[in-house]
C-alpha cells in the first residue's frame, strides 16, 4: 500500500529533524510542519523551523538569514526529491518566541 502522503511527509521531517540536528547541533530545536494549500490553491508545505536561544552573552539576538539559509535549502530540497509538486514555505521562530505566544 502506498504511503499516505502526511504520513510520508511526518517521516521526511523526523530524518530533516535528525540530520540538521547532527549538522545544527547549537541551532536547531525542532520541527512543526503542515500540509495544505497555499494562497494561489497549490499543494504546500508549512515548515516551521525553531530555532535554539542564543547564549545571552551572543552579541546578536537573532540569526541572521546566512545562518538559516542552508537550513531552508536543506529542508525545500528533501521535501522535493519525495514530493515534487507540493511547494515548501519554511519558516524559523525562536524556542523563546514559541513558548511566549503558548503563555507557558
């Protein structure tokens, strides 16, 4: 039986995840993705990226596009070699952001 496509899709991020993790190991928190359509009625995928805090003592707060640039590439190119006509719109949100709008 083929594969149902989230299901695919939940198994391409869980190996993204697991790789930018070994690649990533200060940057990368975790994963959140859904599948939908996007604003023009195309198949999509929405990557959010969270990203780890930096250390307070980091003279920037935020990562630069250059940081989180061959993280995005990393994620479109995966999620194109399993589905190829489904876009990818991949996006980064720090750890401390995530939990500040859950109010926890």
């Amino acid at each position: 039986w083929p594969m149902k496509e989230e299901t695919l899709i939940e198994t391409v991020m869980k190996d993204i995840l697991a790789s930018l993790k070994r690649r990533y190991p200060t940057v990368i928190y975790d994963i959140s993705f859904s599948v939908g359509n996007d604003h023009a009625d195309e198949e999509a995928v929405f990557v959010t990226v969270i990203l780890k805090d930096r250390k307070k003592s980091h003279h920037q707060r935020y990562y630069s596009w250059k940081d989180v640039k061959p993280i995005e590439q990393a994620i479109r190119h995966k999620v194109s070699t399993v589905e190829p006509y489904r876009f990818s719109y991949v996006g980064f949100q720090l750890k401390s952001e995530l939990v500040r709008a859950r109010g926890t």
